[in-house]
C-alpha cells in the first residue's frame, strides 16, 4: 500500500506550505488597474438622509478645482453597526491622469469649517499597508551645483552677446573688439519659428510645435518648459516673473491628455491666450482672444494683448469700447474684484518705474524709510463719442483714483508714449479740420513729476509718423512729413520726411525745437540706451536705405549726461558724425552699453542681400556679413546696474584712472598683434630659404653624379657663392583722402 500522499510526497496543510514565490509572480498589479481610483479622507460622517447632499457638494468642490466628477462616481463605505458613514469615500475617474490632477489639486483642500480632503491614491494604501518603518539613513547625495543663469555678465572683457537666426541655426556670439569676437554658442534646429530674450537677459525662448522651452546658463541647457501647442507668441514681464504665450488656434484638451497645474485642463478650451509662473512652469490663467475692429473692418490683433505694471504686480487687459480688466498677480484674480467700466475706451499704457521710484520701493520693503512709493499708474484714452469730447485720463492702482485729465477735440486717433523713467507722457494726438480732408497733429505732453501734473502743447502742421523719447532724457525727436504720397505710399517707396529735436526748458517748463534736418528720406528713430546718440534710418524701403548717427551733446565737455543749464547757444551742440549705408535694411537695434549698432536685412521680409553689419556710434562700419535666409538679429539685454548713484558718480570723476588701464590693455593688445604678425613673416621667411638650400644642394648633388660643374662654384677658392633675400616691410602710418574739385 503506498503511503498516505501522491507520489510519495505527504500531505501538509495548506497553512504550513511557503507560497511566497507564487505569490510574487503571480500578484495582481493593482497600479494597472485601479490607478484611476482616490481615496478621500476627511469627509464627513453622515446619515443615509444626507447622502445626496453630500455627494453634490463633494462633485461641486471636485469640478471647480478643474477636476469635474458627478455624484454616480463616488463610493461611500457604511459601518453597518451605526448605520453612519465611515468619514471617507472612493472616487473613480476616467483615467490615471485625471486622478493624478484631482489628488493635486484637492490634497489639503478646506470642505468645511471643520473638514479638510486629505487624498491619496487607491493603489497607495495597498502598497504601503505593510510598509517597513525601521529607519534607513540616506545616502548623502553628491552635491551639483546650479550653472549661474546671469554668467555671461561676468566677462573679464565687459562684452555683450548676441543671437542670430539663419537658416536652421541659432548661434549666440560675444561683441567686443575684433579679436574679441567670437562664437561662444551655436545648435542646428533650435527653434521652429524664432527665439526671443527675456526682458533682463536671463533666458533665451525658443518657439516649437509643442510650446515654449527656455534656455540659460554657460552651457544653454534647459531651465523651463511650457506646454502651449502651435504658439506663435511670446511676451515677458518687465522682471521675467511671468509669461503670456498666443496661439491662433484654440486650445484644445483631448482625452486623456496629460493634466496637473503646468498643463491646460477642459475649462480652458477655446481659449488662445495663456499666463504662466516663469520660476515654476504653473499655468496661472487662460483668455480667449480679444480683437479689434479696424476701419478696413478686418480683425486685427493687438500685441500684447496683456500688458504688464512695471512691478509685475499687475496685468491688465482692454475691451475695446467697454471695459480695462486689471488682474493681480500671481492669483491672477480681478483688482478690487471687478473690471473698470469706460464707454469708448480704446487702448492703455502702464507708467514705466523710475529709478526713484524703484529705489522707493525697495528702502520700504526694507524698512529704511516710512515714504510710501509711488502708485502704478496708467493712462487711457477715448474717442469722441456725440458730444463727449476725446479724453485722456491717467488712473493710480490701487486705489483707482484719476489724477488727471484732458479733453481733446478734433481727434482721429491717439498714441500713448511714455517716457522710459515715467517722468513724461505724451500723447500724439491726430486731428483733422473741420471739413476731416487735411490732417495735422498735437503734442500733449503730461509732466508727470510735477505738481497737479501740467500739459504741455506742442502744435504741429504736419502729421508725425514717428515719435521717440531720448531714455533718460526730457529730450524727444519727430518725424513727421508732408509729402502728399504719405497716406498711400508705393511698395518699397521711400517718402520725404523732416526730423526735429525737441528739449525741455528747465525752469520754463515748456518743450523748446532744438533743430529741424529737412528733406531726409529717414522714418526711423533709434536712440541709444545711454542717451545722446541717435541713429535716422530708413527701413523697409527697395531705393533708400541710409543710417544718420548723430550726437546731440557733441561740444559737451561731460561725456556722460549734461546736467543743469548750458551756457552755449540753443541747439549747438547737435553734430552729424557720420553716414552709412545698409542696402534694404530691415531692422536696427543698439547694443545694451550703446557703443554699436546692429543692422539686419531679415528673409522674412525680403531676399535680397540678407545678412546683418554692426557699426559704431560715429558710423564706421565694423563688420558686415551677408547670409543667405539670414532671418534674425538680437542683442542680449542687459538688467539694471546694482551700482549706486554714488558708485556711479565715482566711476565719472575716476574715469581717467579707467581709461589709462585700458589704454595699455589696448597698446599691449596690438603689440601683441605686431609681433605675431612678424614672428609669422619671418617664419614663412625662414622656410623659404630652408627650401632654397634643401633644392640647391639635391641640384648639385645630381650635377656632381653626371660629371658637371657645380653652378656658383668658385674655380679659385673652391667657395660657393651666397644669395641673400631682403624683406621689405610697408607700414601705413596716416592716410588722407582728398577730394578734388576741377
């Protein structure tokens, strides 16, 4: 008889058998299948009689969070003992991803006075259930260190960089002195559409099909992305706290698209228009797209659509002819809970900070001073409507107060420019004649910093097409025309412009004409950052494409800003340094520190002699490429100095001392050069004659083989004859070119 068993094997029970090992291969993977399911502690305990409640208001607080469930959805476990519920419920949703968004979203979230959703995952408390809490110390981990976003201000040379687009090919390159200039960066397909700097220079935005990516640091890696799809659009704050990003195609949030705060979620569809948290990637707020109607009634963009205070504390939006909506920030919620109402309003502008003013600012958050800075201000202006005259009206935020206000008559349409300090507005008023066939323009200038905020009035008989405040001045330069083509221009044309200089009379308060420069071609103004050079162009034009660089403080003896009063006469001091030429021009930028300029000649707009060349502020030209589908030019901002006034002011009185150290780093430079080049000359030299003897003895070694004379032998002394090379070495010293007139 076989034993009590199979195959001689004895029977256990099944309690004493290990079934460990089948139990690991075969366990349920229960993140696979249940990953879409919360569970949500903290609800309260409850009767049958308030289920229906209480399921309503769970799927209401759910949906406004951006994560929309319905009552059906939730599971409520009972304790059959006290017919109550046990003070938390299951949640199932569509799939994992919206489950990942609703435990982030309403992890912590408030349901009442007395409860609050703590969310975990339904697969969480299967796999911590029999977690092990013995205490392991963690392995320190090897510290790496961030790559400072702001390095390149570091640069022993003091120069600047900056970008360019050609072809496929963004490559990122220093300005200095030629033998400073170099390429410190370069990436094939780098951006899909263009690239774009940060108003301070920390970062560089590369647009793509899929979003936004921002790059930074000495080795360009990447620092943050944002998911907008087919952007077309980018604009910073002022401070690089916050982002707004357009795409004219709708937002669209398909099923089972990624969800969580750096992504759109179902309530953002069909909006274009996208706010986000710089620093964090968070997606803060999305608009639709609001347009304005031009006269050819065709629906025109205006960009920005959202326009930033100078602190970042603020964004605003306008309705045109209904409302202003200003939003802080980061809640991105409405100032004073509700948008500003004014019938006819057309466009805005925020006041730009002073250096006052942000000086103000910040001894208060310090506490050094008990002066409360200055409001953020806008201005506002709107159209004549019945007998309501045109109005311009500056408004404090946030107290919503209306310092000042102007009526205007006559009016066709206004252009708000502010003054880079926020020290001057000036509204650019069109207006036409009574019979509306002729048009001319006024110059209302507010005075911003003075007391009851006076207007200034500057009449004007021509229409102005450009206008342009000198940066840190209460200087200002017009173009402005008469040319009976100037309404209706030919393609490529070029029309007959004058430019005039206006500056402000200390004491007077009135704006003075410094001098008029007639019969130029010029409809550009690009003053530079420091002040006091100017540059007239005339961009965009197939015939003319000439660059005026002009110094307005020539016979100063301050090289820097002229300060008080002048005793010379009126005007004097404005000097023409120099013109140049950049055939079809498209663009013209300065450097952050002033000393070149920048002109391109984009693919986008032309390809014709594509390319860019960088000029210095008297007009010589330093270098010119031409580049076939060159598309691109930027130069990298700068941010604010972190000197003091004082240090500033050190630096001018010490400046000699500077530019004596300078000027032996310069002598030492091209002394360095010289010998380079020498040691070069002499070294091809040398070969050369290396050369020479190496042919002449195989030469006479072969004439010795066959039985002949050796050339150059003497019959006498048996010597050779020696042949010596002389190096003639041309230097320019000077050169004067003379113009004779027969």
């Amino acid at each position: 008889m076989a034993p009590n068993g199979v195959n001689g094997v004895h029977a256990e029970d099944d309690e004493d058998v290990d079934y460990s090992d089948i139990e690991a291969k075969y366990q349920v993977q229960f993140e696979e299948g249940f990953d879409n399911i919360l569970v949500v502690d903290g609800v309260p305990v409850i009767d049958q009689s308030k289920l229906e409640r209480l399921l309503a208001k769970i799927a209401k607080e759910f949906s406004r969070k951006g994560a929309p469930i319905k009552p059906d959805d939730i599971s409520v476990p009972w304790d059959d003992a006290t017919g109550k519920s046990k003070g938390y419920v299951f949640i199932e949703f569509k799939n994992a991803n919206d489950a990942a968004f609703a435990m982030n979203a309403m992890h912590g979230h408030p349901f009442d006075a007395r409860h609050t959703f703590l969310v975990n995952r339904f697969t969480d408390i299967e796999r911590y259930a029999n977690l092990d809490e013995t205490y392991v110390e963690p392995e320190p981990e090897e510290y790496k260190p961030k790559e400072h976003l702001r390095a390149w201000l570091g640069d022993p040379y003091g120069r600047d960089q900056y970008a360019t687009y050609r072809d496929d090919e963004v490559e990122i390159h220093w300005q200095g002195k030629p033998s400073q200039c170099e390429v410190a960066f370069s990436r094939n397909n780098w951006t899909d559409l263009y690239v774009s700097w940060s108003p301070l220079g920390t970062y560089l935005a590369t647009l793509h099909r899929q979003g936004i990516q921002l790059w930074g640091g000495t080795s360009w890696g990447k620092q943050h992305r944002f998911a907008h799809p087919m952007v077309k659009l980018i604009d910073f704050s002022p401070n690089e706290q916050y982002m707004v990003t357009w795409s004219h195609d709708p937002i669209m949030v398909p099923e089972g698209a990624q969800q969580g705060p750096q992504y759109f979620s179902p309530e953002d569809e069909g909006n274009n228009v996208a706010v986000w948290d710089v620093k964090t990637g968070d997606l803060l707020r999305t608009f639709p797209t609001v347009y304005s109607e031009g006269e050819d009634v065709k629906k025109q963009l205006q960009w920005p659509t959202l326009k930033w205070s100078a602190d970042d504390k603020y964004v605003a939006r306008v309705t045109p002819g209904q409302q202003i909506s200003v939003y802080e920030l980061p809640s991105m919620g409405l100032e004073g809970k509700k948008s500003i109402k004014i019938e006819g309003v057309v466009d805005f502008e925020w006041c730009p900070q002073g250096e006052k003013d942000r000086e103000d600012a910040e001894a208060e958050a310090q506490g050094k001073t008990t002066k409360k800075p200055r409001e953020n201000m806008l201005a506002y202006w709107t159209p004549e409507v019945a007998n309501q005259p045109a109005r311009v009206t500056l408004m404090n935020f946030p107290s919503r107060t209306s310092p000042r206000q102007k009526n205007l008559f006559s009016v066709s349409e206004c252009k708000l420019h502010w003054q880079n300090q926020g020290d001057f507005l000036c509204v650019k008023v069109d207006r036409h004649t009574k019979t509306k066939k002729s048009m001319y323009c006024n110059l209302e200038i507010f005075c911003v910093r003075e007391k009851d905020f006076p207007v200034e009035v500057v009449e004007l008989k021509d229409p102005v097409t450009d206008f342009s405040w000198e940066p840190k001045g209460d200087r200002f330069a017009i173009i402005s025309s008469s040319d009976p083509n100037l309404s209706n221009p030919a393609p490529g044309s070029a029309i007959k412009t004058d430019v005039s200089f206006y500056q402000l009379v200390r004491g007077k308060g009135d704006f003075k004409l410094l001098r008029t420069l007639p019969g130029r071609t010029s409809n550009t103004v690009r003053w530079s950052p420091r002040g006091r050079h100017v540059v007239l162009a005339t961009i965009g034009s197939s015939t003319k494409s000439e660059l005026e660089f002009w110094d307005l403080d020539f016979t100063s003896e301050d090289i820097g800003r002229r300060e008080g009063p002048s005793k010379e006469e009126w005007g004097s001091g404005i000097q023409h340094l120099g013109t140049a030429d950049h055939y079809a021009v498209t663009d013209a930028e300065w450097d952050p520190s002033g000393r070149y300029l920048a002109t391109s000649a984009s693919a986008w707009r032309h390809t014709l002699e594509n390319g860019y060349a960088i000029w210095d502020f008297r007009g010589q030209e330093l270098e010119k490429h031409i580049l076939d589908r060159f598309k691109q030019f930027l130069w990298r901002p700068r941010p604010r100095t972190l000197l003091t006034k004082e240090q500033q002011r050190h630096i001018r009185r010490t400046l000699k001392e500077y530019s004596r150290a300078f000027e032996e780093e310069d002598a030492a430079e091209e002394s360095n050069v010289s010998a380079e080049l020498i040691a070069q000359r002499k070294r091809l030299v040398d070969e050369w004659n290396a050369w020479r003897d190496r042919v002449k003895e195989e030469i006479a070694e072969e004439r010795t083989r066959r039985g002949k004379k050796v050339e150059g032998e003497s019959e006498e002394h048996g010597e050779e004859s020696k042949e010596e090379i002389e190096v003639w070495m041309d230097e320019v010293i000077e050169q004067i070119e003379e113009e004779v007139v027969e």
